[in-house]
C-alpha cells in the first residue's frame, strides 16, 4: 500500500500527442528498427548520410543520427566548477518534458500514431515505457514513476512498478547497447497499477510557488529510507498510517463525485454554499443527500490534515523538512480560509510549491491572498487527459514553421 499515489495531472505535465491503433509487437519491432538508423526528413530513416543526400542549393545539410545528438549541448558550468542553480518547482516538469520529447520522436518515427483523436492504450503503453527508461536514465536513478505516468495517462490512482523493470535501463550509463535496453524495457513485465481518477465537480486545482527554491527530491528520499532502515517498526507503522489517510482521502473524493452524480441538485446547491464559509460552518444539509455531501467534505479535509500530519512526522523522524514550518503557517491560512477544501506540499514535499483544492468560485480569494504573501498562483489546472497534440495554440504553429524553416549545414 505504501506505494500508492492519487495524482492529478496538470496542463504543466500535459504534452504533445494522440492515438490510433497499432498493435503493441509491430510498433516495438519498428521502435528498434528506428533506433538503428539515421535519421532524415528527405531521404527517411534509411538515409546513410552520405554526399549524395542534399537539400536546397546543393549542400550537405542532411541530419543524421549522428550530426543530431552531436548538435544537442547541455549547460556549461560555471566558473567555480558548479552547475548552474535551476528554479525547482516540484511540479514534475522534467518528466512533463521527458514524455513530450518521447511522444513527440515516437510519433515522428511512425512507431505510434498521436494524430487522431481517440487514444489507443497500447501506443499509450509505448510512450510510457520508453519515456519512464529515459527519466530513469537522465535522473541516473529508479523514482517512482507517477509524475511520467500522469503526464502519459493524466490523473489517476497509480500504484509503482517494480524498480527491477528498469534495472537494464540504470545498465545503459554504464555503456550497455541502448538498443538492447529498448528491448529488455519493451519485454519487461510492468507490474503497475493505474486508475483513472479526477477531482470531483465543481472544484479547482491550485498551485502555489512560494519562490523559497526547491528541495532536493533525492536527498530528501535518501534520508527517509535511511530512518526506515535504522528504526523499522516505527516507519512501518507511520507508512500504515500514511497509507490509510490516503485511502481514505480517495474514498471521500470518490463519494462526492458519486453524490454529484446522483444527486446533482443537491450537490451544486452544497458546494456553493459552503465555496463562501469556512470549514466549522459546514453544516446543517437540508436532506439526507446534502447531509451526506457535508460529511464526505468534512471527511476529505480531516484525511487531508492527517496526510499531513503522518508526512510532517515523517519528516522529524528523517530530519528533512517535509512539511517544513513556513509551508505549514501558509497551508494552515490557506485551509482556514472560506470555500477551501484542502491544502498540501505536493510531491517529496521541502520548499517546492504547495497546493489547494477549492470549492466553486473560490479560487480567486485564495490567489489574491497567495499574492499578499508573496506566492505565485501557477496558471495550471488539472488534466485527466495526459499526452495530447495541441492543434490551437497558436504559439504551437510558430515553433512549428521557425522549426520547418532551420536548414542545418
């Protein structure tokens, strides 16, 4: 149970991409096939790269497998011999990008169609898979998983994977054959678990970045595992415990979206009442059914302030910041306020961005009063839609006709 997470997806980790059917083996032999070649937009994946291939006046200005990766540079240290300090927001972002550089060369590459507007689960499995190997090798080390996962698949209940899945791919650092990775990665019996999940009706997602800098999602694991080992009845028991307020915020959200289901009416006129009063007024349904839409919100918050209590806790035992005392004095004005429903740190916690949950038109006050303290409202919201080609963005067709226009010499 310890490995569960319910994960809402937002339009930070949305990407590039659609589907139409391809069977699972077919769309693996071409991926291989693909890898072992060069490739070129005029003369197609089997172009050698030699003298003869010319575009424009000309010219030699094919691109080949190998003038591609050679044109790709990364950031220079600085002159103390660090690396530059990158913002972190804990957002998921460089698994956002992972997926959509993936999803992008896959559906470049013909190996799967993203195109249509119907999503076929086994191009969707394709994009996961190899998108996961990269994270996995660009971070050098096996995470989780669910911010990849929710930027394939959108929100969802996720239970992890086996970390063995990707033991060929942490091999590929160490000189092994990416095409062999590829395969060992294909064949691999993926042991994970998703569901699809999203917030109910009528409430928004909010995400807040109060500018402290992020926290190092490695460090922070690495302390934990080392509390694990050196006291394991006790994190056992507060992993049970963590657990169960997880299940149990899940179970209260899924109420309500039944309640609004069934009892639509009802659940409207609750929600917008209570979108104007804080917690403690929540009361008095008219009806059974309004009643029972009260006690799953009440129930939703008090699983909320038990996460993170058991995460706090967590965190002392590790000696790691994991709800750390200014996020709680910002979390506990925000869940104080009127029309909120719950607040948190999302992911490792630390000093990344927090999190809220509103009822109705709420979010607009708890912007303003994120502004007041110097928090920034991202302009995000949750996605049940994962990978996706966005046809309308205007900004899109830009990159796309600058990008068309490049002729590499």
């Amino acid at each position: 149970m310890d490995r569960c997470e319910i994960n809402f997806s937002t339009d930070v980790e949305r990407n590039y991409i659609q589907i139409v059917p391809q069977t699972f083996n077919s769309s693996a032999c071409v991926f291989k096939q693909c890898l072992k070649k060069p490739l070129c937009r005029t003369c197609g994946p089997i172009c050698s790269g030699s003298s003869s291939c010319k575009i424009g006046q000309g010219q030699d200005r094919c691109i080949t497998k190998d003038t591609f990766a050679s044109s790709i540079t990364f950031n220079a240290e600085e002159s103390s011999g660090q690396k530059p300090e990158v913002a972190k927001t804990g957002l998921g972002s460089s698994a956002a990008m992972t997926t959509a550089v993936v999803a992008s060369l896959l559906h470049y590459l013909g190996v799967v169609d993203l195109s249509s507007g119907k999503k076929v689960d086994a191009d969707l499995d394709i994009v996961h898979m190899i998108a996961q190997t990269a994270h996995c090798i660009a971070q050098g080390k096996v995470g989780s998983g669910f911010d990849v996962s929710s930027a394939v698949y959108g929100s969802q209940r996720y239970v992890r994977f086996s970390p063995e899945v990707l033991s060929s791919a942490q091999g590929a650092v160490k000189g092994i054959p990416l095409e062999e990775v590829i395969s060992d990665v294909l064949q691999a019996k993926w042991d994970h678990e998703r569901k699809k999940f999203s917030l109910p009706p009528s409430m928004t997602l909010l995400l807040g970045e109060p500018g402290t800098g992020g926290s190092s999602t490695p460090s922070m694991v690495g302390a934990v595992k080392k509390w694990q080992k050196s006291d394991p009845q006790n994190s056992l028991e507060t992993w049970r415990k963590l657990s169960e307020a997880n299940s149990a915020l899940e179970l209260h959200l899924n109420a309500l979206s039944g309640l609004a289901e069934k009892h639509s009416d009802a659940y409207k006129n609750v929600i917008n009442r209570c979108s104007v009063l804080t917690s403690e007024k929540w009361v008095g349904g008219e009806d059974e059914s309004s009643q029972a839409v009260i006690e799953a919100l009440l129930g939703a918050r008090n699983s909320m302030l038990g996460i993170r209590n058991h995460m706090r806790k967590m965190g002392e035992a590790a000696g790691i910041p994991i709800e750390p005392e200014s996020q709680s004095e910002l979390l506990d004005a925000t869940m104080n306020m009127e029309g909120v429903l719950l607040a948190g740190v999302p992911g490792a916690g630390g000093f990344d961005a927090v999190f809220a949950v509103t009822l109705g038109a709420s979010s607009d006050n708890v912007i303003r009063a994120w502004s007041s303290r110097n928090v920034l409202a991202l302009l995000v919201r949750e996605d049940p839609n994962g990978v996706s080609i966005e046809n309308n963005d205007p900004r899109a067709k830009e990159i796309t006709t600058a990008v068309s226009s490049i002729r590499i010499e």
